[in-house]
C-alpha cells in the first residue's frame, strides 16, 4: 500500500486513477488495526520536510519573485494533500475519504498525533464539499427506498418511529429538504424537516401527533422548522445548515408568497447540564425559591418529571433566558443551538416551557424549546451585531422572562 501510495505521487495521466483506485480498494479491505498503521505511515511519512522548506524560503527572501514564491508554495504543501487529490480520481474515492475522516476523528483522542492527517482530510473536503457543488432537493414519499430510509436513520433530533411517522412527515403540510452532492448522489448530507402551520406553534407534539389536513387544506402563514440533521460525520465542522435554511426559504417563498414567518421549533441541548453544574447562577436561585421540588432534582443523575416541570414552567422560563443569553463561551453563546441561529441571523423569539415532553427533552432541557425567528429585514443587522460584539436580538417576552427575580411574581403567560 505504502509503495503504491508513492507511486500514486510519482506518476501522471491515466495511470493516477488506477492507482488511485488500487489504494481506495485496499483501504476498504483494512481492518481496524490495519487503517491505524495506514494513517500513521500518512502523518510520520507523508509530512513536509523543514529543510525543504528553509531552502526553498532561503531562496525566496534573496530572490522573491512568482517563480521562487511558487517552489517555496510547493514544499509547504505536504505530500498527503497531493495524495488526497490523486486519490479523488478513483470513482467511490469521495465516499470513501469522508468515511476516512469520520474513522480519523473517532481515532483522535487516542492517537492525537494524526491530528495533520485529520486537518488535511477537512481541507480538501472543504473544497470538494463547497457550496457550489451542493444541489437542494425536496425529500417526499415517491423518493427512492434509499433516500428516505436514510432519513430516517439519521433522524436525531425527533426520532421517525417507522414508517407511518415518516409518511406523515412528508405530507403536504410538511417538508423535508436536502443538500445532495454529485458524488453521493442518494446519500444527503444535511436535511432539515418544516412544518407548514397557521402559527408560531410552540409544542413539538402538535407537529408530531397531529393529522394530516383534509381537502381543501387549511391557510397557512407560517414555516416552522422543526429538525435539522447532519448526517456525514466525516463532514463535521463544515458548515451546511446556514446555507440550507436560507435555500429552503427561498424555495418556500418562491411556492407560498403567503408565508410570512419562518421560525424554527429548536432543542435547548445544553441546559440540564448547565443548571446541574453552574451552582452560582440567579437561575439556581430562582429555581430553588420558586420550585424546590424542581431544583432538588438537579443534585441527581435523573431526569425531572413531567409533573416537576409542568409545576416549574415560569421559573424554567426564566432560567431558560438566563442560560440562552448569559452563559457564554468567549463572547458567544454556550449553547450551541442558539450559537448556529444567532450567527444566521435569527432572533430570540419565545421560549417554551413544556414544548418538548419526551423523555429526551425532559433529560436534556426539562421540556423546553425555544424559537428563533427568521424576520428578513433584520436578518442582516442581527448577524453584524452577534458576530462583532455577541449582541443576542430578543423579542420583548424573553427580556420580560430576563427580569424576572426570585421575589418577583414571574409572568403567568400561557405556554
């Protein structure tokens, strides 16, 4: 594999993709321990060489012109990256090294000396996987067998509970888009799921459990979108969903010019977790004044009941807004739902208490759910404004939900 690798890098014209396709076929066939010794022949043999690289900028800095900046460019660039190129000329090649990636990064923690390896693998993905390649299409029942059984395998915000649920999802007050690129041609690399309603609608089990419309189908003014997935590992880190969202609202307003409001119907992943560990938050103080039988639960390993939280839902309100906009990782939000909405542009519409009563929602966020609202006018202004300085747009209610204080009466607003 090693000398085949080489000559891979030696050779040109037709000869690359055969050997390229030599090497695809065989790392296919490695076994576990044989892909490890593999990438460690990739970073240990495979790396620039500083004293080509001294030269080359030697040569550079006492005749800087187009010709020696180029030879300098070369030797900077490591042989790996050559290799990944030569290989994308094998036909399943691009499949194939996604898959590599997402092996590489399960590999990290325990061999971090591949990390070159990895960053290599993410750059040229980055290239190959650009938006300009990337094709939105509309997932429906007459799709292949393939497609929408992927779908919902990598369902992972609201599980699909067979085919019934997936039907029902697909039907013509639902959507489901997808990116799709050439070279995975059945195999989607991000969907997102809408719901078409007549409101800003605020529990996940409406959307769920409720029926599909009779004929002639209601007005509707709003898109909620409800799930959006990632589904390559070896793509992590390269940023699809923003670009899908706006294609998707696009789509949808060039279909229905009566839509007025897209917003999304999102999980809160981190606030469980942040409730059980940040001891010095006012939330924690609201909580504990306002419900103790709620706050006792967060000194245990278990999810809160159903009960817990419907009793708790104003306080839960409060220490929602606190978590969303004052628990940060640098300037930016800790929680990252909020981080990816906010940076599109999004503004903090509503949060909801008991929206999300599954037994993941309760483990996760105590049952609450939170819109993020797509208004175009402030779309621009509300980026510049989180991305310069980390300012968070809010509606009205959840600044309400902010003021809130233990020995405060908390807003009895319906959920």
């Amino acid at each position: 594999m090693k000398a085949t690798c080489r000559a891979l890098l030696a050779v040109r014209g037709e000869a690359v993709v055969s050997l390229a396709d030599q090497v695809i076929r065989r790392y296919r066939a490695f076994d576990t321990k044989t892909r490890l010794a593999f990438f460690d022949f990739l970073a240990a043999e495979l790396e620039c060489v500083p004293d080509d690289i001294n030269a080359a900028y030697d040569t550079y800095r006492t005749e800087p012109n187009a010709g020696t900046l180029q030879a300098l460019r070369d030797v900077l660039e490591t042989p790996r990256l050559r290799l990944f190129r030569a290989l994308n000329t094998a036909p399943t090649a691009t499949q194939v090294m996604v898959e590599m990636r997402a092996v590489l990064i399960k590999t990290l923690p325990a061999h971090p000396h591949l990390d070159p390896v990895e960053a290599d693998l993410f750059h040229v993905l980055s290239s190959w996987f650009n938006r300009g390649f990337l094709r939105v299409r509309r997932i429906d029942w007459t799709a292949s067998a393939s497609v929408v059984e992927k779908i919902i395998d990598y369902e992972a915000v609201h599980e699909i509970r067979g085919w019934g649920d997936l039907r029902r999802r697909l039907q013509r007050d639902r959507r489901c888009f997808a990116f799709f690129h050439p070279a995975l041609p059945d195999d989607p690399i991000i969907f997102v799921e809408v719901a078409l309603t007549d409101e800003l609608t605020n529990r996940i089990a409406t959307l769920l459990e409720q029926e599909a419309p009779a004929d002639p189908m209601p007005p509707v003014d709003t898109a909620i979108f409800y799930s959006i997935n990632n589904c390559q590992p070896g793509l992590r880190g390269i940023e699809f969903g923003s670009f899908l969202l706006k294609k998707v609202m696009e789509v949808l307003e060039a279909e229905m010019p009566e839509l007025n409001r897209f917003s999304t119907l999102s999980p809160v992943p981190g606030l469980m977790t942040w409730l059980k560990t940040n001891h010095t938050s006012p939330a924690l103080a609201w909580l504990e004044h306002r419900s103790p039988e709620f706050f006792a639960t967060l000194s245990t390993s278990t999810a809160p009941t159903l009960e817990l939280v419907q009793n708790a839902g104003a306080s839960l309100e409060t220490a929602c807004a606190q978590y969303l906009t004052e628990a940060k990782r640098g300037i930016f939000p800790l929680d990252p739902v909020a981080r990816f909405h906010l940076r599109n542009g999004a503004r903090l519409e509503r949060i909801n208490p008991l929206g999300d009563l599954s037994d993941n929602g309760l483990r996760q966020s105590a049952g609450v759910l939170v819109n993020y609202r797509y208004v175009a006018a402030e779309v621009e202004a509300n980026h510049e404004a989180f991305i310069n300085s980390g300012e968070i747009a809010c509606h009205p209610s959840v600044e309400a939900a902010l003021t809130a204080r233990a020995g405060d009466e908390p807003s009895r607003r319906e959920t």
